[in-house]
C-alpha cells in the first residue's frame, strides 16, 4: 500500500515542476513574440496565415520538449 504522505509529496512536485514548466513556456513564446517583426496572434488569426501557425507550433513544440527535458 503506498505511503499517502509520499503521494501528497509527489503530487505536490507533479504541480510544482507542471507550474514551473508552464511559466518557462509562456516566457519563452512571450520572448519570440517580442523579437519578430510582427505581431504573432494577429498574424496567424486575423490574417489566416496558416505556415506561421505551423512553424510556431512545431517552435512549441520543441520548446516543450526542451523545457520537459530540464525540469526533469
């Protein structure tokens, strides 16, 4: 039978890790978004522009990947 203070233990590193990686990624996109010349969200919504969304997906794609990668 597992200890539940060492699943509280670990469910409490599971957030803490899951937060800290969420925060890196949105700094990282915040990041690109601030040195293209344009401006992302409007590029790819309003403007349809479907090569830039599947650049940048696979950008976060790689950054998650990365980010996964060092936390653990």
């Amino acid at each position: 039978m597992p200890n539940p203070n060492s699943m509280a233990g670990n469910l409490l590193n599971a957030a803490i890790y899951s937060f800290l990686g969420i925060a890196i990624f949105f700094a990282a996109f915040v990041i690109i978004d601030k040195i293209t010349p344009y401006h992302l969200w409007k590029e790819i919504v309003v403007e349809k522009n479907l090569a830039l969304a599947i650049l940048l997906g696979a950008m976060s794609l790689g950054m998650c990947i990365i980010i996964a990668a060092s936390v653990h």
